[in-house]
C-alpha cells in the first residue's frame, strides 16, 4: 500500500452530494468505479484517422458507399417521395 492518505470527506461529498448516491451505494462501490462515476481515470482517447483507416481496410463493409449509392439508384430502394 502506498503512503497517500485517502481524502474520505471529500470523496463523500462527492459521492452523497455531488452523484446523490445513498451512503450503502457508495460504500458498495469500488475505488476504480467511484473514480469513473466522478469522470477521473479510465479515460479513453478518442479514435485517430489513421486508426480508423486501417480498421475500414482490415474490416470492409462490402460494397462500400459507391456500391451501395448505385444499387439504391438502380433498384429505386431508398428514394423519398
């Protein structure tokens, strides 16, 4: 265990007053869901271009957009009116 000392008021206040949890609620509750409920850690960041490029290259939808937009013309599926 490390030598930092937990803050317990302020952690309750945050819990009772500030998410309005019953005190048996917050003290059923973990530390890492307490952190996440207060919106501290477990933060992800958000998705790069890059990342999402090579997703669509590893995981094709099929006929891609292009293909899609033509069959809808074609058959007439999708028009409004």
């Amino acid at each position: 265990m490390s030598g930092a000392r937990v803050n317990w008021p302020a952690l309750m206040r945050a819990g009772l007053r500030g998410l309005g949890l019953r005190p048996a609620e917050f003290w059923a509750l973990t530390p890492a869901e307490l952190e996440l409920m207060l919106g501290r850690g477990g933060v992800v960041a958000p998705l790069a271009r890059a990342r999402l490029e090579a997703l669509l290259e590893a995981y094709p939808d099929g006929a891609g957009r292009d293909g899609a937009d033509r069959e809808r013309k074609e058959t007439g599926h999708g028009r409004h009116g």
